[in-house]
C-alpha cells in the first residue's frame, strides 16, 4: 500500500514538470530559440515517444530549424504509432524530404497527397514538380506544372508556375509552350 502511494505522489509530482517543459519548449519556440527548444522536446518525447502530437509538434520545429532529417524520422514516427494521422503528416513529411534532397523518397508521398481532393491537393502538385525537376526527371515535371497552370485561378499563381516551368526547360533543354 505505502509503495503504491509513493508511485501516486511521484506520478503527480512528475506531471508539472513535464507540463512545465512543453511550455518551456513552447515559450523557446515562440523566441525562435529552437535549438534550445529541440533539446527539450527531445527530453519530452524520450519519456513520450508515442504521443503523436508531441511527435508532430517536434518534427514541426525541427522543420523550422531546417533539421530536415530529424523532422522526417519524427514524422514517420507518427506513422508507425498512428496509422490514423496518415493525412496529417503526409505533406509535411514529403516536404522535409525532399528539403533534406531525398526527392526518390518524397515523390512517392507528394503523388499520394495530391491524388488526394482538398485545399492541400495544390501544394501538394507544386511538390512533387519539384522533386521530379530535382531528381532529373524534366519531362514529368513539366507536366505537373503545365497541370498547375491550366487550374492557376489567380495570374500571380499562373506567372509563379510558368517561371518555374520556363526555367527548368531553359536549364535542361527542352521545348514546347506552357
């Protein structure tokens, strides 16, 4: 009995703590002092390592930190713990490998996102050209963009595309209008 008691009393007397830390981890964030605030969500997700918005919130400052790989392996974290959160971190994900030039990596993940219907689907084509022009493979790229530029609702979007588009044809060769 007096050992579950004191297991009891440890346990409450651990949870400010830990509280305390995310907010610290926050308030760090908030400064843009990651660095610092990576040390801490680290020492969070060592006696954490499945909580899948703890994972999230780190693989997002670490972003912010352009520690590419790191995010990545937290991101994939997510999916292995939360099978569920797939949506969430897919884009995110993509983004950071392709960031950290694993662009064999992140086309796969980008095709997935922008097979998929939303407000995402866009940034998810802008993407994936971008890895497919990174990775060498011109010709799709040029018709991702093409694919962007024919639903460009606003002429600064089209113009944004077709500069892109433009450039990586004028680097590497290649004709045909857009």
């Amino acid at each position: 009995m007096m050992r579950a008691l004191l297991f009891l009393l440890a346990l409450g007397l651990s949870l400010p703590a830990t509280a305390a830390d995310l907010a610290a981890a926050r308030s760090l964030v908030d400064g843009q002092r990651y660095a610092e605030a990576i040390e801490q969500y680290e020492v969070l997700l060592a006696t954490r390592p499945d909580d899948t918005d703890l994972l999230i919130e780190a693989a997002r400052v670490n972003a912010w930190a352009d520690r590419h790989l790191r995010s990545a392996v937290l991101y994939r974290r997510v999916l292995e713990v939360a099978p569920g959160r797939r949506h969430d971190v897919l884009l995110p994900l993509a983004w950071q490998l392709a960031w950290d030039g694993r662009h064999a990596e992140a086309i796969p993940l980008f095709r997935e996102a922008a097979g998929k219907q939303g407000p995402q689907q866009r940034e998810a084509l802008h993407g994936l050209a971008e890895s497919l022009a990174n990775s060498g493979q011109l010709d799709e790229a040029l018709s991702v963009y093409r694919s962007l530029a024919a639903g460009a609702d606003e002429p600064a979007e089209l113009n944004f595309v077709r500069k892109h588009a433009l450039a990586y044809r004028a680097e590497h060769g290649g004709e045909g209008g857009l």
